[in-house]
C-alpha cells in the first residue's frame, strides 16, 4: 500500500552502509520520519531529488517501523536560500529548534503555513534581514505552540502580522533588540539542551554582528 504526501525535508540521518532516515513536516501528517534504502548508492535514482529543506511530494510505502519513499517528485529546492550562507544559517537553526518542539504524528494547518511563510519571507527578505526573519519565525513558533509571552507591543505586533516577511520589514533598532531578546528567552526557556550545532553559532554570530546583540 502507498500514499502520497507533499511536504519539507527538514532533516536527515545516515543509517547503516547505503541507507537514510528523513525527517518530513508534512501537509497531511505534521512531522513523520520515513526511510529509504539505498539510497547512498551511487546509482540511487531518488538521491538526486532528497536534498535537505527541499519541497517534495513523496510517494511512501507502508514499513513495519518506519515508511519507506519510494518516489520523490521535486517541487522546490530553495537554492537562493541555500546558496547564500547567512540565509542557510538561519534555515539550519530554525529547523534544530523546530526539530526539537514538534511531535511526530501531529498534524497542524497553522504549523504547516507557518513553515511556508518562513521559507517565503527567506527568499524574499534581504539577505542583511535573514537573522530577523529567523527570530520572527521562532517567536511564531513559540505563539502557535502556546509557550511565548503575550504581553509585549512587539509580540502584539507580531501577532496582528499575517506574514513573517511583513513583520520583519521597517523594524526599529529597538524592536530588533527586543525581538532578538525575546527569541533568545524563549529557545532558552523551550529546549532542555540548548542546542549548539555550528548553525547556531552562525545564526547568533550574524544577527549580533548587524545588531549588535550578543551572541549567546
């Protein structure tokens, strides 16, 4: 039995000598974890189309532990976020956090536009306001997970904002500390094991050296 689901690879671990466990955030299913065998074969034919923070819709096969792809169609590779290193920083630690806070099995509509306005906002923000978008995306996340206090103008702002884009756009000086400040506490405050992947470092690194935060 197959089913089909359109979705992000959002992340990736190499199993055994040939295969690869995908982390998916899916419109029909949320978070799922699936797997493919062989596909570090040179003479894959799925490998080229499963690239990390890519847009697919899969074709997936029952498995006993994990579903297994077995047809990948590529809807969006994402290369001009990709390809300029302050926006991938911030795509790479979006995603730790993200990773880290959401379930498997849980589907959630609000969830899934919000991982599609962020991809959104990254191809379209300058690559100077990547940073911003990336605290703006986490302070959202925060918000829909119902763990993000409500109380501040800028937060107020936030959430009247339909788009990350349209948030991060005209900021302050003063609203970019606050955001920064407040996108701090809460990934503090939200995961056990502060999370400390070279993205992290590079996310912090940029944002503080453009707004002159200090990198936690």
């Amino acid at each position: 039995m197959t089913f089909r689901v359109h979705g992000f690879i959002i992340g990736k671990n190499d199993v055994r000598e040939y295969d690869r466990a995908f982390t998916l955030y899916t419109k029909e299913h949320g978070k799922v974890s699936v797997m493919t065998i062989g596909v570090r074969k040179i003479t894959s034919k799925l490998c080229g189309n499963l690239e990390l923070f890519s847009e697919v819709a899969l074709g997936l096969a029952r498995g006993r532990s994990l579903d297994r792809i077995a047809h990948v169609e590529m809807i969006d590779r994402h290369l001009s976020i990709k390809e300029q290193l302050e926006k991938s920083s911030v795509l790479y630690y979006f995603f730790e956090i993200f990773n880290h806070l959401i379930k498997d099995g849980q589907r959630d509509d609000d969830l899934y536009a919000l991982v599609v306005d962020f991809f959104s906002s990254l191809h379209d923000v300058p690559s100077g306001k990547a940073g911003l978008a990336g605290c703006a995306a986490l302070l959202k996340l925060g918000m829909a997970l119902g763990c993000q206090e409500r109380s501040n103008g800028i937060i107020q702002t936030l959430q009247r904002s339909q788009s990350i884009l349209t948030f991060v756009k005209n900021r302050s000086n003063q609203e970019r500390n606050d955001l920064l400040g407040y996108t701090e506490r809460f990934v503090r405050n939200q995961c056990d094991i502060q999370p400390q992947s070279k993205a992290y470092f590079d996310f912090y690194t940029a944002i503080s050296t453009k707004y002159g935060k200090n990198a936690v």
